[in-house]
C-alpha cells in the first residue's frame, strides 16, 4: 500500500514540476532550461503521447527518432515545417536527410534534455502526422500546423489538464483501494 501512495504522491510532484502552459512558440526562449531528470522526461513523454519511437540515450541527454515519409518531397515539406516553429523557438534539432527519411537529434546543448526538447518532439510528432495526413503538392510546402501553431499549443496544454482530469484520478482510485 505505501508503495502505491508514494507513487501517487510522487506523480504529484513531478506534475507539478513539469507542467509548462505555452501560448507562443515565440516564449519558448524565456522557459527556464533546466536539465529533466527520468522520471520527468517519462512523465511528460505520458503527459504529452509522444511516439514510442523517440529513443532516450542512457544518460537521458538526448532524444533522438527516425521519421520515414513516402516520398522526399514529404521529407522536405516536413524539415521546413519543423524549421519554422524551431526558428520561432530558438531551439533547433541536428538532423540528417536522406531521401524520404529524416533522422533526428534533439538535446539542450550544455544542459541535457529539457521542456523545450519535449516540446519540440511533440510537435515533430505532430507536424509528421499532418504530412502524412495531407496531400503535399510542392516541396516547401508547410504544414497546416506550422500557420496554425496556437492549435498545437492548445493540444500542449490541454494535454495537462487530460492527465490531470483522467490519469490522476484512476491512480488515486487504485490508492483507495489498498
């Protein structure tokens, strides 16, 4: 029983913690970079759904996922979907392009990895899936999500608010339980 109360207690904090409300991808600069720790960066990869194919690297500093398109012209449309709203977040990923795949690295250089590096992977995930759900006429062609940012955001933020509304509840459920 302890175990199951520290847990829910402890998933408390770490909400508390980790629960970043964005408006603007203009105010990503100004968030404070301080290093996550595992369980953050478990919680909000939760939090937030992100792919399961985002790979964390032992030391939990850099994030890092293949994204595979049907054609290059995808491929492209999404690099410069992703540069625009990483432009405006003044956090940019390394990656590499070969054909229609995309290989990406995200870290906060001398930090490890950080909101903004969750926040940026969640919107690759979503920037993919409008690619791949979108007819891509031109190779610079942006993504729906990159004109219509607040969209993305509001999904961020609401994704908290999901957690706090849904998950929380059933963990407290499973404490009174015991």
């Amino acid at each position: 029983m302890y175990r199951y109360i520290s847990s829910f207690t402890q998933n408390h904090l770490i909400m508390d913690q980790i629960k970043v409300f964005i408006k603007d991808f203009k105010d990503v600069p100004k968030l404070a970079t301080s290093k996550l720790n595992s369980e953050h960066i478990m919680q909000l990869k939760e939090i937030q759904q992100l792919s399961d194919k985002w790979q964390f690297n032992p030391s939990m500093t850099v994030i890092k996922r293949e994204f595979e398109f049907p054609t290059f012209k995808e491929s492209f449309a999404f690099m410069s979907s992703v540069s625009d709203l990483s432009e405006k977040m003044e956090h940019y990923p390394k990656w590499y392009n070969k054909g229609s795949k995309v290989i990406v690295e995200i870290t906060t250089p001398e930090v490890g990895l950080t909101i903004k590096d969750i926040l940026l992977a969640y919107t690759m995930d979503n920037i993919q899936h409008d690619i791949l759900n979108d007819e891509i006429q031109f190779i610079s062609q942006q993504s729906k999500l990159t004109t219509q940012s607040t969209t993305l955001l509001n999904c961020w933020n609401k994704n908290y608010s999901r957690y706090e509304e849904e998950i929380l509840p059933q963990l407290q459920r499973n404490v009174n339980q015991f």
